[in-house]
C-alpha cells in the first residue's frame, strides 16, 4: 500500500530517499546499457511498466480496514532484473503520486523502497531459488 503524503516525519522521509536513490541510479544506468544492447526490448519496457502501473493502482479491501494492492513488480523483476524495475516502479509511482493521489512525493523514498525495490528483489530471489531446486515454474493443465 502505498504510504500517503505528510505521514513519514523528519528524518524517516529523507532516510528512504537516500535509500533508494543508489539503487534508481543503477537502474537507470543497467536500463541504458540495456536499451543500447537491445533497443528491440523497448516495447516490452513500456508493457511492463504499464502494467506495474495499472495493477498497483487497483485498490483491494485488506483485512486491518484499509486498503492494498498488488504490484506486478515481480514479474518485470525476473524479465529485467531488480534494478531496472525499480526504476519502472519510480516512475510509475510519480505518475500515481501526481495524478491519482495515491502516496505523495515526501514519502516517495520510502513507497520507492517497500513497492520498487524490496518486493521485486524478494520476488526475483524466490525465482532463482525455484530454478536452483528445480521446481517446475510452468503450469501445465493439459
């Protein structure tokens, strides 16, 4: 869920953007040398970032009486890799905060690291783990 606009005080806030800063600035930097290897991935970039931000703007009732979602950053990390989703997830979560009014832009850092960065470097890690065992990662219904 995202954290909303006003809610993180000082110096949480500032924490989460020197936190998550490093780890957008790679991104943005394995994204560029992944566009200049691969310029035909572009199409399969904008995809995946519209669909990170299409699911992480529906809201599902929680138990606790507030809200959550689902983030689809999982998926684009095991394509991309954890890095250059977390600067899909930076971007999607500007737009979000601007127009949709879900989270803000003090606790940008902090929606940044829970929703861009330690989600799709758990999911990414579960996949590797999963191929490492050999589970079988394909369902097969026929």
């Amino acid at each position: 869920m995202h954290i909303m606009e006003g809610y993180l005080p000082n110096p949480w806030w500032e924490i989460w953007y020197i936190l998550s800063f490093p780890v957008v600035a790679f991104g943005v930097h394995s994204l560029g040398k992944l566009i200049r290897e691969k310029r035909e991935i572009l199409p399969l970039l904008a995809v995946a970032g519209a669909f990170i931000f299409v699911l992480s703007s529906l809201k599902l009732p929680s138990a606790s009486g507030s809200c959550s979602h689902p983030t689809g950053t999982g998926l684009s990390s095991i394509i991309f890799g954890p890095a250059v989703t977390a600067v899909l997830s930076a971007i999607v979560l500007v737009y979000q905060a601007l127009f949709l009014a879900h989270g803000g832009l003090t606790t940008l850092g902090a929606n940044i690291f829970s929703m861009g960065i330690a989600g799709p470097v758990v999911g990414y890690a579960i996949y590797k783990l999963a191929t490492k065992l050999g589970l079988n990662l394909f369902c097969q219904f026929f």
